[in-house]
C-alpha cells in the first residue's frame, strides 16, 4: 500500500530512512521521475513509498507523522503575538503559545 508521497524527493528518503531504522519496510516507486511527465498528473510523478507489509501501516504513519511534526516545520508565527519563532521553538518564546497543529 501507499504510505508516503512528496513532491520533494528529499523528504521521501528522509521518511524513507526514518522508516528503515524502525525495522518497516518499504519500496520506493517513481525514484527517477522528473520533468516531462507527458499526460501524467504532476502528482504521479513524486516519489512515492509503498508498505511492504501492512500490518505495519499503523507504526509507520505514526512515524510519518511524528517527521512531519517535527523534522520538516519551519519558522512559524504565534497565532496569538504574531511573534516569529524558530522551527526548534515548541511553544512561542515570547507568549508560550503551544505551536499550532
Ligand atoms: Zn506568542
């Protein structure tokens, strides 16, 4: 099954790895796809991660999700001061507004 997908082929190794370490294995499909789709949606060409067992489905999409929390954010503004925090911030520095989900 799809696990993961990506426009940036950096992310998907990234998750790629952070998948391997947890013992879940993965195929990764569309490795080389880049410009000249021709009548493909541009969507169908991002690399994407296949689960080869599913059974393990549950633990890697917690594993994708914990990335994507905190492995992939950038700057954010406080949605309380407008305050610019950096990505290593987990609450505002300024106000301690937790980070918006
Ligand atoms: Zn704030």
């Amino acid at each position: 099954m799809l696990i993961y997908t990506h426009e940036n082929p950096v992310v998907v190794a990234n998750v790629q790895n952070l998948l391997t370490m947890a013992g879940i294995e993965v195929l990764l499909k569309n490795q080389f796809a880049s410009g000249g789709v021709g009548e493909l949606a541009a969507v169908d060409a991002w690399p994407e991660l296949w689960l080869v067992n599913e059974r393990q489905a549950e633990k890697a999409q917690q594993i994708i999700a914990n990335a994507k929390r905190q492995g992939q954010r950038e700057d954010w503004f406080c949605p309380h001061c407008k305050e610019q925090n950096g990505a290593a911030f987990e609450v505002c520095w300024q106000c301690e507004t937790p980070f918006p989900e």
